[in-house]
C-alpha cells in the first residue's frame, strides 16, 4: 500500500470513529443539559462555547500544521477527545459542563481540520470534490450512526455510558493514528515558498471571500438545528430514539451522497451546486414548525441532508483550490473557524428565540437567514468572477 492510500485509510478510520462518539451525544445532550436545568439560552451557551473554542484555537493550529506538521496535532487531540469524553460523567451543573464543552471544542479544533488539510494535501488539481466528498463520508457516517447507537445506549444501560463509549472509540483513534499514521512529508503541507500567508490576507482571494461569507450566514441557519431538534421532538410526541433516527438520516444522506456529489462537482457549477443546496436546505428549515408527528419531521430533515450533499462537495472544492496559495491548514482552519463563529451565534439567537417568542421561531428565522446567505454568496460569486474576466481581458497593445 502506497503512502498517500495509507494516510486516507488511517485517517478516514479514525476520523469515523472520532465522530462516531461525538454523533453517540448530539441527540442526548440537549436533554442531559435540561437536565441540569438549562434554560434555552443555556443550552445556546453551552452549544456554542464548543464552537467557541475551535474557532479561537482552529486558525493557530491551523498556521501551526502548515509549518510543522499534521500528525503530533492530529494525536493530541484524539487523545484529549477521549479524556474530556469521560469528563461529561463528572459535570453536575451548566457551569461545569459549560467548561467541558470548551475544551472539548480545543480537542476538536485539532482533529478534523487537521485532517481535513491531511487530505487536501492528497488532492489532484481537478478532483478535489471527489477527495474531499469521499472523506467527507468518514464524518457524515459516524455522526448518521452514532444518534442511533446513543439511543440504544441510553436504553439499555443509561447515559453515563454514552460517555463511555464516546472514550473508548476516541481512545481507539488516537491509538489507530499512533501507530499507522505516517507524517507528511516536509514541505508538502504548507505553501511553495514555505512561508503560509498571514490571515490578514485571506480575504484578498475572491473564492475565500465568498467562501466566508456563506459559510458564516449558511451556520447561522443551519446551527441550531442539531441543538433544537432534540428539544423540539418531544413537543409532536416523538421519543428520543426518533429523535436519533430522524438526526441520523440527515447524516447517512450526506454520506451516502458524498461520492456522486463529489464527480459532479468536478465537472460541474461549483456555484450554482452551492446556491441549488442551500435553498433546498432553507426551504427544509421552514417546513419543520408544520411537522406535527415523526414522518413529516423526517422528511424536512432529510431534505436537509440533501441539500447539505449538494453544497458540501463543492465547498470544500473551492476551500481546497484556495489552500494551494494561503497553505492547506489555513485555509481548511479559516472555513471552520468562520462556520465555528457561526455555530457560536446560532445556538444563541436560537435560545433567545425559544425563550421569548417560540421553538417554531427558531426554524424560522434560520430559514430566513440561509436564503439570506444564499443570495449573499451567489451576488460575491458573480462579482468575483467579472473582476477575474476583466482583468484576463489584454489590454491595447
């Protein structure tokens, strides 16, 4: 087995089995949170100190990959995954878990866009939707099986082992990558010139630009989704464990089609595969309030989860493209940092919702704000693409 072949195998197991146990949660810690007596604006609060800390921490490690490698980073965090798992057991009040769910979030920022770069490296010029829709399969499927596994777990043996589980496939991680994960070459995971571009400069490529800017609105509508649904579910009479299968066939979508998604997105409109995914995923966020019983609520979900399949090839595409001048680590860690800040916002502006005006609110207004970014990013797009025409145009000779 060649070297490039062995570092996707490693990673796309370990990243599985990382997201695996970070999916087995998602659906159960929304009500451990109310639990503890979290409010709506709590548990905004403890959803986004998360995203928080992976978007203070993603762009320095980030930088940091770029110039010293992946693999001691990728490690540590695996490894930190696992002991903060077990710290979820020990939280007894919002606060404590508050604190857990910002460190878990450093954990995180040092895995997936860590490796998400790894791959990037990978990619030949002209099939990035195919490399990075295929190993996007590795987070979409732990986190579609694990809300189902959560839930059986939950059952049958209680929440602490949840937890458990959540650390021993974290532990298994760190010890996959340990062992089997080679380092990248030197040179091969930075810019040509060795030197990655300050992040004061990422804004000047218009790819980045609009990159950014859907990123940023398009979390903002689709953040809170994962923190209110759970919430939500029980309202239309739908258990926990519906709740898990209705979260894990948004994922399984997105992972199933990961891979055609990826060839199209190769051959075809990375702008307006983009614009066509958000809408679906807009619309979707709307149809929620009117789901009155489980079917309705798994088919809005579930056109999320196409709608997501649609867009993420291609963003990831354009993200990859971008990393072959500002260096893979910052550009994969200046999209997850700006999708982290919008994961901050959302489950707060959710909560605030809920609290003052409804839970139906919540959908709505995220509804709204994704067809914002969408028309946002379409009218970035367009503009940078006349300003690159004009300027390939030859002047009078």
């Amino acid at each position: 087995m060649n070297t490039a072949k062995r570092i996707y195998n490693v990673l796309f197991i370990s990243v599985f089995a990382t997201m695996l146990g970070l999916g087995v949660v998602s659906p159960l810690l929304p009500i451990y949170a109310e639990n503890l007596g979290a409010t709506g604006i709590w548990l905004g609060i403890i959803f986004s100190s998360f995203a928080l800390s992976r978007s203070i921490f993603m762009p320095i490690i980030g930088r940091v990959s770029d110039r010293r490698g992946r693999k001691w980073i990728i490690l540590i965090g695996m490894f930190a995954y696992a002991v903060m798992s077990l710290a979820y057991v020990i939280a007894d009040s919002v606060y404590s878990l508050t604190a857990v769910r910002f460190v878990h979030g450093v954990a995180s920022a040092m895995v997936v866009p860590i490796a998400m770069a790894y791959i990037a490296d990978l990619s030949e010029r002209g099939k990035e939707g195919s490399h990075m829709g295929n190993f996007s399969i590795s987070m979409f499927l732990g986190m579609g099986v694990g809300p189902l596994l959560g839930g059986f777990l939950n059952d049958a043996f209680g929440l602490d082992s949840v937890f458990y589980v959540m650390a021993a496939l974290s532990a298994f991680a760190t010890l996959l990558v340990g062992i089997s994960l080679p380092e990248a070459k030197p040179g091969s995971f930075t810019v040509a010139d060795g030197k990655p571009v300050p992040m004061s400069s990422i804004l000047a490529l218009p790819s980045m630009r609009g990159i950014i800017v859907f990123t940023f609105i398009s979390a903002l509508g689709r953040g809170g989704m994962m923190v209110f649904i759970p919430v939500f579910g029980p309202l239309i009479a739908i258990t926990p464990f519906e709740v898990g299968i209705v979260l894990s066939m948004n994922t399984f979508l997105m992972a199933l089609l990961q891979v055609p998604m990826g060839r199209i997105t190769d051959t075809g409109n990375k702008v307006a595969l983009i614009v066509t995914g958000s809408t679906i995923i807009a619309i979707a966020l709307v149809a929620i309030p009117f789901s009155g019983s489980f079917w309705p609520l798994l088919a809005a979900t579930s056109m999320i989860g196409v709608g997501s399949a649609v867009q993420q090839p291609a963003i990831m595409a354009l993200t990859v493209d971008a990393g072959r001048t500002i260096g893979m680590g910052t550009s994969m860690g200046a999209y997850n940092t700006v999708f982290g800040i919008g994961m901050i916002i959302a489950p707060l502006v959710g909560g605030i919702f809920m609290d003052f005006v409804g839970i139906d609110a919540v959908f709505y207004v995220a509804g709204a704000i994704s067809l914002l970014g969408t028309g946002v990013f379409a009218v970035l797009m367009r503009r940078s693409a006349r300003q690159g025409a004009a300027r390939d145009v030859p002047g009078p000779g």
